[in-house]
C-alpha cells in the first residue's frame, strides 16, 4: 500500500509487535500489525485501512494480529438499514433533551476530568486508569486523519464525549466516554444512534464500532445493532444473527 505526498508515492510498511498480555480476554497473549509511518497516513490511506480490519489508537494505527486467536471481529453498520429496536428507541427518546456540539481536537479540562472519573469507574486497575493530561492527550487529541469531538450536554452539564473520525466511506467510532455515576442512563446507546443519525445527514453508507469479541462482556452490546456486518476473510458479510 502506498500513499503519494508531494508528487511521491510513499510506501506503507507493516510490522507485527511483540506479545503482550490480553486486554479483552484473560490469560491471553496478543499481538497486534502496526502500520508506519504514522505521518504518511491520511485521512484518505486510513479509509482504506479500516476497510481492512485496522482501528486507531491516537497516532498509533493497528489491527489485532495474534498466533493463535481471531476473537476480535471488525464489525460495522450499514445506517440506512439500521432500524433501532425498542430498548434502543426508549434511550433515545429519553435522552432527547441532550445538547450537543462538534468541537475540534483541543484539550478541555472538564472533557479530562469526565475521561479520568470514567477510566476511574469502569477500568479500574487497567492500564487507562491513571492516564494523566499528556496520556489523555495522546490518547483522545491526536490525529493525523479527519477526527472531531462530539460533546453531549444536559441542562449545561457535561456527560459523554465522543471521539469520531470520518472516512471516506463512513464514521468511524473511535473511544467514548460519560458520566460513570449515571451507567444505567443508556448514554453509549444514545451516543451510537447519534452516530448514525449523523452518518446518515452526512450520506456516509457505515458507522464502523471497532471490534466485537463474543467473549468479551464490554464488547457483546454491540451485536446489539442489527444488521450488522462483519469482516472475514477479507469481505464484509452480514453477522449471523446467532452471534
């Protein structure tokens, strides 16, 4: 794969890590293919890496790559056949007085202090946990490709924000997080109906939601969303409706 900068085509090489522990699933090892360099990839390369199974992590763009496990799916919604079942419906209408605003990548203290309070609630103990201002940083605000911040309010307070990239063939929904007190309110389903109601206004055909791991109980409500499509071997296929 290659990406033209200046009239001159640059090569995009890939390199597989070294082993290290699970994050999703315990007692695993795994390990991931990077693609570098970082600054050749543009909004324009990384639409034709997500198609591939790629995800981004701040600059870092990779794809799981283990020995002897494929438990992460990329998986995918197609918007304009999306329809919301009733649990979903009820969240949305729930959370219809939520204000939001599309902001560039730039630090806000209160944005910092919802991820820390969330990290804090939900990942405690992970690596994230005790992300100071500058992990955040590198985390959430840098981008070499086309990335926003959605910000949700209600009645002025902060309560969920959303780091998004746009593709050339739909959004990509990269990290979110809310108000860890309130986990019950159903703001993550309110945040992937938003999303889809954007891709749609933007006539984007596909919200991409990362990777679903049936093992993985923080990963499982995205099979939730239906029809959803997932990758293998290569092609995008509809989800069997068991998984």
């Amino acid at each position: 794969m290659s990406h033209r900068d200046a009239g001159q085509a640059v090569a995009i090489h890939f390199y597989a890590t070294a082993p290290y522990a699970c994050s999703y699933l315990d007692d695993r090892q795994a390990r991931s293919q990077v693609a570098i360099p970082a600054e050749a990839i543009d909004a324009t390369v990384y639409s034709q890496l997500v198609k591939l199974g790629f995800r981004r992590s701040g600059l870092y763009t990779y794809r799981p790559y283990c020995d002897s496990c494929q438990a992460c799916v990329p998986v995918r919604l197609p918007v304009a056949a999306f329809q919301p079942n009733r649990s979903q419906r009820r969240s949305w209408k729930r959370l219809q007085e939520m204000e939001m605003q599309l902001l560039p990548l730039e630090f806000r203290q209160d944005h910092y202090q919802l991820y820390h309070r969330y990290q804090q609630s939900r990942h405690a103990g992970g690596g994230m946990a005790d992300d100071n201002v500058q992990q955040y940083s590198e985390f959430i605000l840098k981008s070499g490709v086309d990335s926003l911040l959605a910000e949700f309010r209600l009645h002025g307070e902060l309560k969920m924000v959303s780091l998004i990239d746009r593709l050339a063939d739909g959004l990509s929904a990269v990290y979110t997080f809310y108000d860890p007190d309130e986990a019950q309110a159903g703001y993550g389903v309110f945040n992937v109906l938003w999303q889809v109601e954007l891709a749609r206004a933007w006539q984007l055909p596909y919200l991409y939601l990362g990777y679903w791991i049936a093992d993985c109980r923080k990963m499982t409500y995205k099979s939730q969303y239906r029809p959803l499509e997932c990758l293998q071997d290569g092609r995008w296929v509809p989800m069997p409706a068991a998984a």
